[in-house]
C-alpha cells in the first residue's frame, strides 16, 4: 500500500485537480489556443491594476510560475515550491496547470483594488 504522504507532493485545495481541466471549458479551449494571451490575460488579472501583463506573455515560463504563486498565496492553497516548478514547466502539464489557475481565479474572483480617493 503506498504512503499518503508521497502523494502529498501535488495535493492542492485547488477547487479543481491539476487533471480536471474539463472543469472550465472556457479556460481549456483558451488555453489550448492561445496559452501565452491567457497567461497574459490572467497575470493581468491578479495584478494591482488589472492590466494585460505583456511581461508573463512574452517569458511565459517565468510568468506562468509567478501567477501560480500569486494565485497560492491568494487563496491560501498549499502547494511546495518544487511542485509549482514542476507544474510549470513540464510539457502539456504546464497548459494543466495554467488552466487549474484560471479557473481558480474565475471560481474564486479577484477583485483589483480601487485607488482610493483622497477627501482633500
């Protein structure tokens, strides 16, 4: 029988596995299309200003690790840092898991923040 803990190394509280990408539709056929606009789209997202992040679509590596980070760490999800790696950077499991953090987004929403009006 295999130790739970050797599995642990992918467990997510993801709302959606790393291999449910038929969760969200939208995201699958986006992301399988046009992976780098996606990225771009989703670090734009998460981002202070809601803006397209032409940085994560250009360098889609680099981007597609800091918005998995950045979805981690908004929404309290646990994820080791070799896992993210591995995530993102493996062939086709890296479309698995952009997928799995657009749909986390879409899921759980992300609100930018409002610049906030000074009463002078």
């Amino acid at each position: 029988m295999a130790d739970a803990g050797m599995f642990s190394f992918f467990s997510t509280p993801y709302s959606q596995g790393l291999f449910g990408c038929f969760g969200d539709c939208q995201a699958l056929c986006g992301v399988c299309c046009c992976q780098c606009i996606w990225l771009g789209l989703a670090s734009g997202k998460i981002n202070k200003d809601g803006a397209f992040d032409l940085v994560s679509c250009c360098c889609p590596a680099i981007g597609a690790y800091r918005l998995r980070r950045k979805v981690q760490s908004l929404f309290g999800i646990q994820e080791s840092e070799e896992a993210s790696i591995c995530a993102v950077s493996l062939p086709c499991i890296s479309q698995l898991a952009l997928i799995q953090d657009v749909a986390e987004i879409n899921k759980r929403g992300v609100v930018s923040p409002q610049p906030q009006m000074s009463s002078n």
